[in-house]
C-alpha cells in the first residue's frame, strides 16, 4: 500500500462530535491541516475569513445546514471545492447538494478509502512541488464528479453482527483509532439518545429527525449497523411526519442501542467483535 500525503488546509463543518472526530484523525494522519465548524454559521464565517483549500459540509446541522451554508458561501463568491458530507437518507439529497453549490459529495459513514479518493481529486500530494497552502484553486480542474454516489445503506455483510470489525475497520482503519471513535460514542450516543426519547415524547418531529440522522451517522461509524439502519428509519419516519411509525420505530431503536451499548462495554468486546467476523468469513467460504 502507499503512502498517502497530501498538503493542504482544510475546513470540516460538522455538527456531530464523534464525526468531527474521525474525519479530522483521518484527514490529519494524511498530512492535512484541520479547522473545525460546529454549524453552517460558524463555517461561513471562518471560510471567509480564512484561507483553505478544500471544505467538508455536512448537510444537516442545527443553527445553519449545510446547504444554506454552501449557498451562503457562493454567493461570496468562494470558489474553492465543497464537498458535502450526506448520508442520503431522503431521496433526491444529492441533488439537492449538487444544486447548492457543492462539487461533490462524500457518503457518511466516512470510510477511509473514499476519503482519500476524494482529497486525491482536490489537494496535491506532498510530493507535488510548488505547494503553497491556501491558494489551490489553481488545482481544481472543475471537474464534476464522476464517483459512484450509490445509495449506501448500512453494509450487508456484517448486518447479523451488533459491532461489524470490518465495518468499523473500514471507517477508523487503524485499532487505536476505533478506540478513539468508540470512546467518542459511548460519551456521546446516551445523551443523543435522551434527546431523541423526550423529542418523541414531545412529539417534536423536528428535533427527532435531528437526533435520529446525528445518532445514525455515529452508529455508522462504530460499525453498529443494525442500530444504523433503524435510526435511519426513524430520520425518515421523523421526516415524513409520521409520529406513530417514528414512535414504534424509537423503541426498536432504544432495543438496538441498548444492545450496542452493552456490547461495547466488556473489556474483551474488541475480541469479540473479530471473532464473530471471523466465523462470518468461515461461513461464507464454507457456503463457497
Ligand atoms: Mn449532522
């Protein structure tokens, strides 16, 4: 495998803490310098203000989304690469980015090796010579993407798992980095969880939606796939307005978190995890 380096100053616009997380380890140990905006407003201000060469937005966020921002920061005339971050939950979502003002767009879960596919697109390698950070709109080429934005739902393979290693290994790529991530998560997942539960209770959709897409995105990234798949469900349940779907699809979600929750915190949950991979493997090459 090569080495990937590129150089580069980068802005991630990202709501979700365990998402910032990852993508910025991610996009750091590729050599990259990072700038984090936790909404749409906080990233039109740094962006115009500051010099980068490539923007990460995620779509949906509180305060400002991802797609306001993108309009907000064209408008300015910002000309530099935005790719959108979305997990394409609703139908027409890329579209809708495309429109926007994004030149592409990067499925969530974030994995690895798309990632790179995509900074290859924008960014030189460190290799490149007459790097100056800042000023790279002389790279972009204008190309429109020519990626396969396929509707990604939660991968197949490791579904009957509660923690899939090779989906999780596939986001984090390294184990130090899943410890990382799943550190994030268990910080993280309960109180999104709590809010979730009293947006139900409330019957604020609107709330719901949020909580379920941000809570799906994380699941995503700890490999829970299961978990992943019902809270994107119940973001579309939530979406529809359809608050008795949303309200049976919550307990299915409580049911499954609970679940993941339990699983990620025994001592040996990592071993586990490989494991249950393992003997998935040997089973498919059996069936062979
Ligand atoms: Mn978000």
């Amino acid at each position: 495998m090569q080495e990937d380096r590129f150089a580069g100053r980068v802005l991630v616009v990202e709501d979700c803490p365990t998402n910032q997380l990852l993508i910025s380890l991610l996009l750091e140990r590729l050599g990259l310098e990072v700038t984090l905006a936790g909404d749409g407003k906080e990233a039109v201000d740094i962006a115009l203000s500051q010099a980068f060469d490539l923007i990460f937005m995620d779509m949906q966020m509180p305060n400002m989304n991802g797609y306001d921002a993108t309009k907000a920061l064209r408008k300015n005339s910002l000309t530099i690469p935005i790719v959108a971050l979305t997990a394409y939950a609703m139908k027409g979502d890329r579209e809708k980015c495309i429109f926007a003002g994004c030149d592409d767009y990067l499925a969530k879960p974030i994995k690895r090796e798309k990632l790179i596919q995509i900074i290859r697109k924008y960014l030189p390698s460190k290799s490149e010579p007459e790097f100056e950070a800042g000023r790279l709109s002389r790279f972009f080429s204008g190309e429109k993407s020519t990626g396969e934005p396929k509707y990604e739902s939660a991968n197949v393979q490791g579904r009957e798992a509660i923690i899939s290693w090779s989906v999780i290994m596939e986001a984090c790529g390294t184990e130090d980095m899943v410890e990382e991530i799943v550190g994030m998560f268990l910080k993280d997942a309960p109180r999104c969880m709590e809010l979730a539960g009293e947006a139900v209770e409330s019957k604020n959709l609107k709330d719901l939606k949020l909580y379920a897409h941000r809570l799906k995105g994380s699941a995503g990234y700890v490999g829970a796939v299961q978990l992943s798949e019902v809270c994107r469900r119940l973001e579309c349940a939530a979406d529809e307005k359809d608050i008795e779907a949303a309200a049976l699809l919550f307990s299915d979600v409580k049911e499954a978190f609970e679940k993941v929750m339990s699983f990620l915190s025994r001592d040996n949950w990592i071993e586990l995890a490989k494991q249950q991979g393992n003997s998935k493997q040997a089973e498919r090459a059996a069936i062979k």
